[in-house]
C-alpha cells in the first residue's frame, strides 16, 4: 500500500499479546512509520466486543481453558444470575488484564465487553469438555465457531488516518 506516493512497509507482530500483525496497533505503527514522508498519521481505535446478556451461569472450572489473548483466565465462579455472572466474567478477565492487554466490564443486565485500548486483538478461546465449547457463548461473547470442544473468536480494532497534508491522503496499491 501507498500513502501520498510512500510505500507503508509490511506490520509485524507486536511485542505483547495479541498484536499480531494484522491488529490495528501493527497496521497504525507502520503506517506512522513513514509518516514523516507521507504525512499521514494513523491511530490505532480501541478494540472493543459487546456480548449479550447471559443465559447460563455455571462456574467454570480451571481445568477447562478459557483464554484472553493466549493468556489463560484461570476459573470464574458461578454467578447465579445474569449481572452475577457478567461480573464474574469481567473480574477474571481483569485478573489477567495485564497481561492480555484487555479490560472487561459489565454492565447491569450482565453483558460484558471487553476492550483493548492499544488497538490490539481481542482473541478469545475456550478448550476442555463439551461445556468448555460452549462457554463463550454462556457467557454471550461469540455465537459463532464453535467446533466440537474448543469456540474461537478473534475481533480486531480498526485504524483512523489523518493527514498534514493540504492534498489529503490518497491512497493506493493493494489490501486497501
């Protein structure tokens, strides 16, 4: 890709969990790479994933794993309600904040959302039993890719750009 007439380099993996090298924190660095050339700047938005209000409030077990960013959350106590277990959800994933780089809250109704302020993926896994497979979508953070004992699911940030330049930005090459 070219920004203004720069070749941007490729990104590359981050030092911490879940930069990879399509997160928006890698894409932003080498795009502000070139930005002395180019005149445009990018930023990396906060990742940021809203689940749904929970319908099954089982503990979960540490020998099941359930992972934020490669790093493993460990067990979440039953919650025996809705906003009981969205809590619940949130404190073990803030246990590990400083490690995955992502925070978790949740709201009154139990719907948790995680964000990655750095722009960072936000990587979710859950393996182990039938119950560790359908975890994540107890506690409402994916509906989707599911495979027998083990749901994945991956959300990545987006990039702003801004430009000094009176011309703008104009962009070419491929992957725009």
């Amino acid at each position: 890709v070219t920004l203004n007439g720069f070749q941007v380099g490729a990104s590359s993996i981050g030092a911490s969990p879940g930069q990879s090298a399509d997160s928006a924190y890698s894409i932003a660095a080498a795009i502000n790479a070139v930005s002395s050339q180019s005149g445009v700047n990018a930023t990396a938005n906060a990742t940021a994933v809203t689940g749904a209000v929970q319908t099954a409030f089982a503990a979960f077990t540490a020998a099941n794993s359930f992972s934020v960013n490669g790093i493993n959350v460990g067990a979440i106590a039953n919650g025996g309600t809705a906003p009981g277990q969205g809590a619940n959800v949130a404190a073990a994933i803030n246990s590990v904040s400083s490690q995955s780089g992502v925070t978790a809250t949740a709201d009154n109704l139990g719907k948790v959302t995680l964000t990655a302020a750095d722009g960072r993926d936000i990587s979710l896994l859950a393996m182990g039993t039938t119950t560790a497979a359908v975890a994540l979508t107890d506690f409402g953070l994916t509906t989707g890719d599911v495979a027998g004992p083990v749901a994945a699911v991956t959300t990545s940030g987006k990039v702003s750009l801004s430009s000094s330049n009176e011309a703008g930005i104009v962009i070419s090459g491929g992957g725009v």
